[in-house]
C-alpha cells in the first residue's frame, strides 16, 4: 500500500507541474522507474517509510535530470 501512496504523491507532487506532453511523458516514466528501483532495494534492505520515500524521491529526481541513467544508480547503490 505505501508504494501506491509513494507513486500517487510522486506524480500529485510532480506529474502535474508540465503542459508539455513529452515532460509529462518522462515525469511518468522516472517516477515508475524510480518506484520499481526503490522497491527492488527496499525488497532487499527492509526499507522504514521514511528510506522508501526517500530513496523513490531521490531516484525520481535523479531520473529526471539524467544523472548517468537511473539504472546504473541502483547498480552503483546494491554494491
């Protein structure tokens, strides 16, 4: 249930702030992105509230401003 919530307010929070409809494309895309990511981790380290937030907020924007692809992230961050 608290991913759902972590998604809902990311795209409440985020989703919502572009009229442009390939931001609002990629907004949509990072925040799945970042949803799977920090679920995967969470998964695997046993994530509070707060770390599963944090972290799915974190990718999120790293997502959106392309930081070396978000996927080379979570690999950086599981070693």
């Amino acid at each position: 249930m608290k991913k759902l919530l972590a998604v809902t307010a990311l795209f409440l929070a985020f989703g919502f702030n572009s009229t442009d409809a390939i931001a609002k494309e990629k907004e949509q895309e990072c925040a799945m992105q970042a949803w799977e990511i920090a679920s995967t981790m969470c998964a695997v380290f046993e994530c509070s509230d707060y770390e599963y937030w944090n972290t799915t907020n974190g990718l999120y924007e790293a997502c959106l401003k392309d930081i070396n692809n978000t996927k080379n992230l979570i690999t950086f961050t599981l070693q």
